[in-house]
C-alpha cells in the first residue's frame, strides 16, 4: 500500500512478474489498505510510512490488533526520518522492512531493487522459501551438542536478520551492567538504521551500545553493532582487542555479515568464543558458526517457534553446529548464565572423593 501511483505501479508489475506471488489490491492510504486486507485476506501486506489520511505507522496499529499474526512489510526512505519510522514499526509489529526504490537512477533500477530485496523477504515471511540449502543436507540432522570444554568466555558475538531489531530489544536489555566480556553484533541493516538500532538499544539497556567505529578497544560490559555498508571485524594486539571495519565485497548478498564477524572472532579468541544466531532470512552465520565451534567455541540460536523467520538459526542448527537452542525469552539469561559459569572459579575435588 502506497500513496505514489509511480511506487504502486513498480511494486504491481514486478510483483506480479514472479509466478508464486499474485497481487490482491492495491490502496492508496491507510483507511483503503485496511477494508482491502478485510476483503481480501492476503496472506502479506507491504506498507508505505508515509500515508495521507492513515499513515502506514496508523494502519499497522490496526493490522495488528485485528490480524496479529499478518506478515507486514514496511516501505521506507533511506534517510534519519525513514529510518527512525521504520524501527517504530518493527517496534509496533512489523515482520520486516524494505528501502523504498526511489531516486536510484532509473525504473530498471527500482524494479531490480524490488526483485533482489523485497521478493525474497516476502516468500521467506509467507514460508515459500526452502528450509534447506546447500549448507544443510536434504533433511535436518540433530545438532551436534558437546559437553563445555573447561575455558572461560572471553566475547560474545551474535548475527542476526529478518526480525532482529525486536528480537535483540529483549535479549540486550537483560545482560548485567558488570557483563565481564564484550559483546559485538551484525544485524543486518543499511546505513543510518544501525546507528539509531544503537542509540535504542542503549538507552533501554544496562550496558552501553554504540555503532561500530574502527580502531575502538573491546572492553568488558559493552556492546557493539556493525554499522550499515560496513563489514565489522575483531583483531588482537598484544594483550587487547580491537574493531575494525571494511567495506570488502558482500557475503550472502549482505554487508554487514555475520560470517565475517564470527569468522574473526574465532581467529582472535579460538575457544573462548559464545556465539548466537539469532531471527533471520538465508543461511549467513552458518560457516561461521562452524569456524567458531571448529576452534573450540560455543554456537547457541533461537528457536523457530520464537523466530520471525527461522533461516538464519534453522540452517544453523540442520548444519550440526549448535550447543544450544533457546526460546527468545530465555536466550539473554542463557548468554549470562554460560558466560558466568565460564568464568566461575574451579573447585578441586577433596582428596579421596570424586567428581561427577
């Protein structure tokens, strides 16, 4: 649903292009999108922010209260404004978001920023996507969970996606103020949303949260997120750890990537490694994960019940490189609990008895 005939024309025509999508309607305001959807029942709705007479913010209200469980995408400019709007719709429910393809040169161009970004969100929200790629066997093997090796947690580093922005608002805000490690995180997301998915993260969590800059010191009770079109990545010198960031090419179409990022962690700290994949689309974390547990760290994900979608983590697991799978709203005490245990002092056996 959008108010510009260009936008709706764009979205129709390339929509209807792909033989597994077909196109119910049409609106253009909020109030229209809304006796639309009750006709006829789609099984995803795209919205615009910015609506006249009901904006999109408005209308997802309404979707939510009266169709809870309706995917919605939301359409945003890529400035601070779209930005700030589209993590008040992901606040307010909205499954995902898509950059609005305008002023990009050329309709070709926007009709191919349609199909490259917001068609293979749309079939991985409605489950058309396939459960298992390349990375996974044809069915789903049992992840291949190892007994705790006797070393301390010394990072935590957690990749998510589609979903993601919800999904670290619960898990962040419940790690301790005295966190004895860092923890850095690649959400997938474009430049300027990253930055404010920080300042937000901060300001309702007990640790502090902040965009990535390079060169900055890895220190104990603070997190870090990839900043948007950057590739974030952890290096040793000496006795620290420090960030760094380069725009190398994409990986799995992304920039930021969590492979890139586990794949230094497990460079810089071998065993001392907890990783989390987390909600999101495609299979970016997988070879990463299994860089990590490779080196002796640990792989923990969110289940699918709790996933917006379960690709990212689902993949993770059918890949055999997971130690733990965790509902959203136990895995922030997880993340504490392993890495506490990790660093609790090891009692020695009292001579004459054993251990168990």
């Amino acid at each position: 649903m959008d108010d510009s005939v260009v936008i709706r024309k764009i979205l129709s025509d390339t929509l209807s292009e792909d033989p597994a999508i077909q196109i119910v309607g049409t609106a253009s305001d909020g109030r229209i999108a809304l006796a639309k959807i009750a006709a006829s029942t789609p099984d995803l709705v795209t919205l615009d922010v910015e609506m006249p007479v009901m904006n999109g913010l408005e209308a997802l209200a309404e979707i939510r209260k009266l169709y809870p469980k309706l995917p919605v995408i939301m359409f945003s400019t890529l400035t601070e404004r779209g930005a700030e709007a589209t993590l008040d719709a992901l606040a307010l429910g909205a499954s995902d978001y898509a950059t609005k393809p305008s002023n990009i040169g050329s309709p070709a161009a926007a009709i191919e920023r349609v199909r490259e970004e917001l068609i293979p969100k749309i079939k991985a929200l409605c489950h058309r996507e396939p459960r298992f790629t390349a990375f996974a066997p044809v069915s789903p093997r049992p992840a291949s969970f190892r007994a705790p090796i006797n070393r301390r947690i010394e990072i935590v580093a957690i990749g998510t996606s589609t979903g993601g922005p919800n999904a670290l608002a619960q898990v962040i805000p419940v790690i301790p103020k005295d966190f004895p490690v860092p923890i850095v995180t690649v959400q997938h997301m474009p430049p300027i949303f990253t930055r404010l998915l920080a300042e937000r993260l901060c300001s309702d969590s007990q640790i502090h949260i902040e965009e990535a800059r390079a060169g900055e010191r890895l220190l104990p009770g603070r997190a870090w997120i990839a900043p948007g079109d950057f590739h974030m990545t952890v290096a040793r010198k000496g006795f620290d750890a420090f960030l760094e960031i380069n725009q190398g090419p994409p990986e799995h179409s992304c920039r930021p990537a969590v492979d890139v990022l586990f794949r230094s962690v497990a460079a810089a700290y071998g065993p001392s490694v907890l990783a989390v994949v987390m909600t999101g689309m495609g299979s970016d974390g997988v070879l990463g994960s299994q860089r990590i547990r490779e080196a002796g760290g640990e792989v923990i994900i969110q289940d699918e019940a709790s996933s917006v979608v379960w690709g990212m983590p689902g993949l993770t697991y059918a890949a055999g490189q997971t130690d733990g799978v965790y509902p959203l709203s136990l895995l922030g005490m997880e993340i504490v609990r392993r890495v506490t245990q990790s660093r609790a002092p090891r009692v020695a056996p009292v001579s004459g008895t054993y251990a168990v």
